[in-house]
C-alpha cells in the first residue's frame, strides 16, 4: 500500500460509516412508520426529539443501554433531528463504542450545529486532535450559550498554553463576544501557566485594538488582591487595560479616562471629607493639563489621596511638582511611599536645578523583606489658622536607581 493509500484510508473509513449511519437511519425510519400503531409500551406516542431527552436522562442516572434503547427509538421516529442522532452518539461513547459514536455525531454535525452534546463532542475531539481551528470555533458557540464543561475548561487550557491557540483566543476576543465579561472575571481564578497563558491571549487581543471590558477586568484584578497576589494583579489590568501606563505608578499626571478610572484597583483613591477638598481638576501654570486640587482647612496634615502599588525590592526616584493658585511652589502638599500601608519609608531629598522651582525630587529604598505591597500618599500640611489653603500637585513619579 502506498503513502497516497495509507492518507485516503482514514477518510474512506469515515465516508462509509456516515453512508452505513444514514442507511441505518433511512431504515429505521421506514419501520417507524409501518409501525406507528405498535403496542409497545411509550414507543407509538414518545418519538424524536422527546425520546431523545428520555435517552440523555437515563444517561444522567448511569443507564447507557437503556439510554442506547431510547436513543435509537429517537432516531427511528426523527432521523433527521441533530438531537437524536446526538443521543446516539452520546450513548454510543458511554457505552465504548467510540466508532458509533464517531459516526452518529457526524450525522448530528451535518445536520445542525445548535444542539450541545454535538458540539461537546467536537470539541473534545478537536482538543484531542490539537486542532486549534476548530477547538475555537467549537468553544466560541460553547460560550456563547453558557455551557461550562470538562470539554471547555479542557479547551481553554489547549489555546491558552500556545502561541497559535492564543492567536485563536485573541480573534474571538476581537469579535466582542457575549461571553467576554465571564471570561475576563474568570481570569481571576486562575494561577501559574494558566493565568500567564490567559494574560498573553488578552494582551494579545488588547494590542490588536479589542476592546476590553476593563469593569471585568478590574473585578478580576481585585479578587487577585483579595488573595494576597498583587503582582498578578498589576500584570492583568497593565496588559488589558492601562497599556501604555507608567510600569510603577498609575496616572501620576491625572489625565485618565475616566471611564478606566473607577475600574481600576491601581488608581488614585481621592479622600475628601469634612474640611478637606480633593478633585481633578484644570491646573494653573506652571503646571500643564489636569492635576489634584486639595484645599484643607484641617489643623492636622491629612491625606488626600492614595494609590496601592508593587515595586521590587531596591532603590527608587520619587518626584513631583506642586504650585499655588499663584503657580508659586507649595511646600504644604508632600508625597511618601508606605510598606504594606503602614510604615512610610524614608525619603531623601535630592537638590532640583533653579529652572525647576516648582519640581520635588527624593530617593527611597524598598526592603527586601516585609514590604512586598507598597502605598503612595499625596499629603496636605494643616492649616495652622483653620483657614481653608488650597495647592495643588502633579506630574508625580517613581523610577528605579541602577
């Protein structure tokens, strides 16, 4: 036999199975019909896709022959409802009989793609083919009709852990599906080559202009926190949603989208209260664009405002600039950097050329050891008469000393 035979045997195999299926089909059929008045109990009046559903709950309660019964009835009574013939097929791989099966859910396939088990076992075939196409296109429907098998948390698995699967993920993502937000919220759940896997397809969709759901992606960064995993956190919503954000503080200018703000679990927390004023808002010059208003006529220094970060242990640069309603520099509005949100660390000044009064700059040493989630504070002076003073400060950054 040639290697040209040896390619063509396979798919003989399976052309003629699919022509035994429907002579099959075709005769039962036939019987079906010469037999409509049968006494046998329930056959005469509970045909088709009715038989069908009996055939997939005696499959739920470990029956497969008497499943296997039902289903063949179904068939007789509906050869061409994809139900039926997946009942079949269904019963069929429960039972062992794997090239029954094959050839009843080929018959389901080519007669609709809306019925479920077909689609399962598509899928499954296709994750066991690695044939990322198709595992896609399966899981795609899948999704799209709230279906969370062994079959799909099996498939997700396949095309996130390849550069070609997530390419295949990336193309769904770029479709806008219905089932976007459950996938983002999941990522959530998810750790090691799984999570990684999933953040490359999502940074793979986002680069190619997706539009993320970043409500769910903040969802899924805050459930990371919840479980002590903020670096994986910082990862997500970086890579989804804030591509182009500094690597070590998020909106030091205050210029953000709005609508990325609220989601965003690295953003400014703005503190006003009683006394105190806080708001983003047009700046005076110096200053360029937006920066953070703070008016206090609080006689304690207060906290305005606050962002939660990760940076590795070393060395860092802390800068900002800060003016008055004037555009004179403010002494009165400060930042400092916190481990865990407790202990500030220290912050040593470092001198600014003449031509930058209104700029601050410090260093600041991140230990390693107790400090693997840092807070950065934006802090107003007390107003030691009680009278409300207002300043302002922006463009505030952090970046590492070699």
């Amino acid at each position: 036999m040639t290697l040209a035979d040896r390619r063509k045997l396979p798919r003989a195999l399976i052309v003629t199975a699919f022509a035994v299926v429907l002579a099959e089909l075709s005769w039962m059929s036939g019987v079906s019909r010469m037999g409509a008045d049968s006494t046998e109990r329930g056959k005469a009046y509970f045909g088709g896709a009715a038989a069908a559903q009996i055939a997939f709950d005696d499959l739920a309660a470990r029956e497969p022959h008497a499943a296997l019964d039902e289903a063949q009835h179904a068939v007789r009574t509906a050869p061409v409802d994809p139900s039926t013939t997946s009942a079949l097929g269904s019963a069929a791989l429960t039972l062992g009989r794997a090239g029954r099966a094959y050839a009843a859910f080929t018959v389901a396939g080519s007669l609709g793609w809306r019925d479920v088990p077909t689609q399962l076992y598509w899928l499954s075939q296709a994750v066991a083919d690695g044939d990322v196409g198709v595992a896609a296109q399966r899981l795609d429907a899948l999704l799209r009709l709230d279906i969370d098998s062994d079959a799909v948390a099996q498939s997700l698995d396949m095309l996130e852990r390849t550069d070609p699967g997530r390419v295949a993920l990336a193309t769904l993502l770029m479709k806008d599906p219905p089932w976007e937000s459950r996938f983002l919220i999941g990522t959530g759940l998810l750790d090691g080559d799984d999570f990684a896997g999933r953040v490359a397809a999502i940074d793979l969709a986002a680069a190619k202009g997706a539009a993320i759901d970043c409500d769910a992606v903040g969802n899924a960064a805050n459930r990371l926190i919840v479980k002590g995993r903020v670096v994986a956190a910082k990862e997500l919503w970086r890579h989804a949603c804030d591509r182009a954000a500094d690597l070590y503080l998020s909106d030091g200018s205050f210029e953000s989208d709005p609508a990325k703000v609220s989601a965003n679990p690295f953003d400014w927390r703005l503190r006003p209260r009683g006394g105190l004023e806080v708001a983003v808002a047009p700046a005076p010059r110096p200053l360029d664009g937006q920066a953070l208003r703070i008016g206090s006529s609080l006689t304690v220094r207060t906290d305005a405002a606050r962002q939660l970060t990760v940076l590795q242990p070393g060395r860092y640069r802390l800068a900002w600039k800060t003016a008055g309603d004037d555009g004179k520099p403010d002494d009165s509005i400060s930042v400092l950097v916190r481990c865990n949100g407790q202990d500030a660390l220290d912050l040593a000044d470092v001198p600014t050329s003449s031509g930058e009064p209104n700029r601050v700059v410090k260093t600041f040493m991140v230990p390693s050891h107790d400090c693997p989630i840092q807070a950065v504070e934006v802090q107003k002076a007390a107003s030691i008469s009680g009278d409300m003073q207002t300043g302002w400060i922006d463009d505030i950054r952090i970046a590492p000393l070699g």
